[in-house]
C-alpha cells in the first residue's frame, strides 16, 4: 500500500518549510510558462497594418510606445483610441489621421502583448502628457480594445467626457457613472460577441448613442485586411471610415 502523507498539523517546521518552497517553486514555474505563452501571443501579431495605413502612421510622432496625431490648429478634442486584439496598432492610423484633420489630438497606445486588456490604463500617461493642450478628452478602442477602455472609464470616470466603443462592449458595469457613451457597430460585422454584447448592454448608459453602419464589419473599423470569420462588407472601407469619424466628430463636439 502507498504510504501516505502525514496531515500537515503533524510535519515537522523544516517538511513545512519544505513543501511551502516546492509550492512556491511550482508557481513560479508556471507563472514563467503563462508569462512567456503570453509573449509569444504578441509577438505573432495576426493582422498587421496595411499599406495606407502605414504612410499615415508615418505622419505621427511617436510618444513613449504609441502614436500621437497632433492638429494643425486649434483642439477640438483628445482622443485615446485602444487597438482590437492581436492587431498592430498601427493600423488605426487612418483613422486617426482623419480625425486629427478635423481638429482632434489622437493618441494610438502601442499595448502590452499587444493587447489591450493587459493594460487598459495604459491611456493615462497620455492624459498626463497633453493634459495642457484640452480638457475635452475622450476614450475608446476597437474589439477588444474598447472592453479595455471601458476599464479605463471605471477606473478614471472623471478624467474623461465620454467613451466611444468601436464594434465592443462594456463588461464592466458603467451605466451610472454618468459617462456619455458612443458605441458603433457594422451590420456585417460576424467578429463581435453578438452574446456578449446582448449580455452586458445593461452595462451601459440607458442614453448610450449607438450607431449602425449599414454594410460596415469588424474589420473596417481599422485597416489590415480582412479578419478571419468576419462578414463580406457591403460598402468600401474608405465609406465605413467616414462614417466612423463623422460619428465620432458629433460624439465629441456635443
């Protein structure tokens, strides 16, 4: 018969000890192992920028590990814009080129394992550094990336105007914090959490201002191709995105 292990009132306080180094040895072992699964997952960015969305990436200056647009003249507004999962930030370029054009300070944080809800205050540096140039700032990301910046706003509810989900959702509770919320989505969008977001719609403001754009998907939010089981878009990128920031210049010119 196996011996058995005397219960742990009867070991001695050098077999307490003992076993207390291997339990820790073991959880470092595989705190190493997730640690290094999750570097890897960032390394082999699946979607990276396009073309287009490079040279525009190109015109921004480079803060600490993300893209600033500044405008040419005066700010209309500041806005933090989290990338989706596993895609480069980068790629959020035009975009962010565009709203810069029509006067707003856009800052694309470049995330850890590139992905943003490993760190979802990472927009706070930001906020910190250009907190001179306007008080009208705003939050949101793309995918995933808009989850993160919903943390953000719970975090911080009184360091932002508003938070702008790109094709997301909210799976923190936000919905009385008095935060005005914009949340846009494509109708041919076959990468969104439809559950998901169905599940935690209660999580927003009552008065949320959603925005469906007819033909748009999930991957016309940003520029890196098309994503794997998305929708066939009904309409060009370059139309979804001028719906994107039309919707976005409404949302923070209030």
């Amino acid at each position: 018969m196996r011996d058995e292990l005397p219960p742990l009132e009867e070991l001695t306080e050098e077999q307490k000890a003992k076993r207390a180094r291997f339990r820790k040895r073991l959880l470092i072992f595989f705190l190493f192992l997730t640690l290094a699964e999750l570097a890897w997952l960032g390394m082999r960015t699946n979607y990276k920028a396009d073309e287009a969305a490079l040279a525009a990436a190109s015109s921004a200056e480079t803060v600490g590990k993300g893209l600033v647009f500044m405008p040419e003249g005066d700010i209309t507004a500041g806005v933090i814009l989290y990338p989706g999962g596993q895609i480069e930030y980068k790629a959020y370029a035009l975009i962010a080129k565009e709203l810069s054009e029509q006067g707003c300070l856009v800052v694309i944080p470049k995330m850890t394992f590139n992905m943003a809800i490993f760190s979802p205050l990472n927009g706070e540096v930001y906020l910190n550094t250009y907190k001179d140039k306007t008080d009208n700032w705003y939050i949101g990301g793309h995918s995933v990336g808009g989850v993160a910046a919903a943390q953000f706003v719970a975090k911080y509810p009184t360091r932002v105007k508003g938070l702008i989900l790109l094709a997301s959702y909210s799976s923190t509770n936000i919905s009385k914090l008095g935060v005005p919320v914009l949340a846009i989505y494509g109708t041919n969008d076959l990468v969104l959490d439809a559950t998901r977001k169905a599940k935690y719609a209660s999580y927003l403001p009552e008065d949320t201002t959603t925005v469906e754009i007819e033909g748009g998907n999930h991957s016309g939010f940003g520029s890196y191709g098309q994503q794997e089981g998305d929708g066939e878009p009904a309409i060009s990128q370059t139309e979804q995105r001028a719906q994107i920031t039309e919707a976005i210049m409404d949302f923070v010119t209030k």
